[in-house]
C-alpha cells in the first residue's frame, strides 16, 4: 500500500468535510466541552472511550509503585512494577469477572486491586499486627480477598453489608479463595451487627466507599460500636459532596439527587477540583469520622479520580 496521502483519504480533509467548519467557528465558545477544539486536538473533557479511565489507572499504579518501592518493606527488587507486585503476586484469581486492565511491568492491574494494594500498604503496620479484622460494606470482597491472601496472621475477617451484597460476596470469594481461607470469613447482616458487641475484639475496622451513601444516624451507630469494640479504625470516604453539573452529569431523577447529598456525615457541597475548599472539607472529615475515644493515627490524600477521598487511620487512646 503506498504511503502517499491524496486528497480523498488526507486525515485533515476528512475532518474538515465532515465535522469542522473552521469559518464558523465561535471564538469565544470553540473550548467549551463537545466543541470545535475537541476536533482540532485529540481529546475532549467527555469521551466516550475507555482511554482517560485506563490513563488514570497506570497513571495511579505508577504512583502507588513509586511509593513502595520507597518504603521499608523488605522488597527482594527495587525495579519499576516491584512494589505493587510485593501484594500483586500473592493474590490469586484477580481477574475473575472480566474487568478492565493495564500492564504495568508485567503486573496485570484492575482498578479493584490497585486501589486493595493502595490500602494494604496504608495499613501494613497495622495489619501484619492484627489476627481480627471487620470490614463494613465490603462489596464483592476485593479487599478482604487480597488481605486474606496478603496477612496469614489474619484469623478471622468479619463482613458486615446488605443481605443481597453478602449473598454476592459469598460466591466471589468462594471462588477466588481457597477452603481454609474462606473459613475464616464471617459474613453477618447488616441488621446484625450489634449482636457482636461485647463478643468480639477487634483489631482494626475498616470502611471504604460507603459510609458517604448511608443515613448519619447508620454511621453513627456504627462509629458508637467501633468506639467499644475495635483498637483501630480504617476509612476512605468522600470528604464532601459536590454539583452533579459542575462535571457534567446530567441526571433527571431530583429525588435520587436529593437522597444523595443528605445521606453520610460530611453534607457539605464542594467544589472537588478547588485546593482551597478540599483542605477545609478534609480537616471536617477529620473530626465528623474520629470515633469517641479515638485520635487520628495517620492520613493522607487520594489520587487521580479519587482526589475528593481521603484515607485516615484512626487510634483507640
């Protein structure tokens, strides 16, 4: 096939046939999302590609590599892709319900992991430590799977989420784990969870992306139990919520919206691209999370897409 362009297949041709009429382009408005310049450059705010996700996504395993392999923990190599591969390689059965990848350095990376990988690290000290764990809305197990297969020391690991969110966390996590390491999940309702006060002490509490989605009250509850019954408390949550419209969702249903922004502890509407107000929200995520009787242990920022979520450790005095 000739290299030679002609006129009938010139890339620049065909753009400005089809889609772009340079003469009525309106200077003012043309860099506004879904305008003209989003034919002039390679890129526009909203894509309908999974290209800017997959970017972000090695972009953050770069980033959390680059921090452990910078740490003290007892890697054998120190080269690029050695550092997220320190929790990676012992996590088996990763890929199990297709989800989207990257290759970094031979590590094959989901969002799911990556993020699992992020925490674990967060919370080594603690863990390696700890023989008894409870996660509140664990999902469909992403995280209790890689600390199960991460921490041996770990003896027991308590879910406490949604009847029908336990029913999916069972068959996952039967299929990732082997018998002997699904053997040490106890998998209670939410409607339950207070039968365990008193019954059990717990090493660390952890909640994840959930707490922001639930009525004060529930939280409350929750914290009040942690308070009496767990030495450490683990949570990245949202700091704050913010206009649906100043990232372009567009979503009809005012009720569901409304729900939204009433439901967790920090109410506050932010502007989550603002430096200024992200400070502020995360001081007040700070205080609003601290249970009774705790102290903040350590904390530190989210990246990426996750910049309005922060992680905080807190301490039983």
């Amino acid at each position: 096939m000739s290299s030679k362009l002609t006129t009938s297949n010139n890339l620049w041709d065909l753009v400005l046939t089809d889609s772009l009429d340079l003469k009525k382009l309106d200077i003012n408005s043309f860099r506004q999302v879904g305008r003209d310049n989003c034919r002039l450059g390679t890129w526009d705010a909203i894509d309908q590609s999974s290209r800017y996700y997959k970017s972000l996504l090695y972009s953050n395993a770069e980033n959390i590599d680059r921090q452990i392999l910078k740490s003290k923990l007892p890697l054998k190599n120190k080269k690029n892709g050695d550092g997220i591969r320190y929790y990676l390689k012992r996590i088996r059965n990763q890929n199990i319900g297709n989800p989207p990848t990257v290759n970094y350095f031979n590590n094959d990376i989901s969002i799911d992991y990556l993020l699992s990988t992020e925490e674990m690290f967060f919370l080594d000290e603690i863990l390696k430590k700890s023989t008894t764990v409870m996660e509140i809305g664990a999902g469909f197990g992403r995280l209790s799977h890689s600390i199960i297969q991460n921490f041996k020391n770990i003896n027991r690991y308590i879910i406490v989420d949604l009847d029908e969110v336990l029913e999916l966390a069972k068959i996952y996590m039967s299929k990732v784990l082997n018998e002997q390491e699904f053997s040490k999940i106890d998998f209670i309702s939410h409607k339950n969870f207070k039968e365990l006060e008193g019954k059990v002490k717990i090493d660390i509490s952890i909640n994840i992306d959930s707490f922001q989605e639930i009525d004060e009250s529930v939280v409350l509850d929750y914290l009040k139990f942690i308070s009496k019954n767990s030495n450490y408390f683990y949570t990245k949550n949202a700091i704050g919520k913010y206009d649906p419209d100043t990232v372009d969702i567009k979503l009809k249903n005012n009720a569901q919206i409304q729900s939204a922004l009433n439901m967790g502890l920090c109410k506050d509407i932010i502007d989550i691209f603002d430096s200024n107000e992200i400070q502020k929200a995360r001081l007040t995520y700070l205080k609003k999370f601290c249970p009774s009787n705790f102290k903040v242990f350590k904390h530190e920022a989210c990246f990426g897409q996750y910049l309005y979520y922060y992680s905080a450790l807190f301490k039983h005095n």
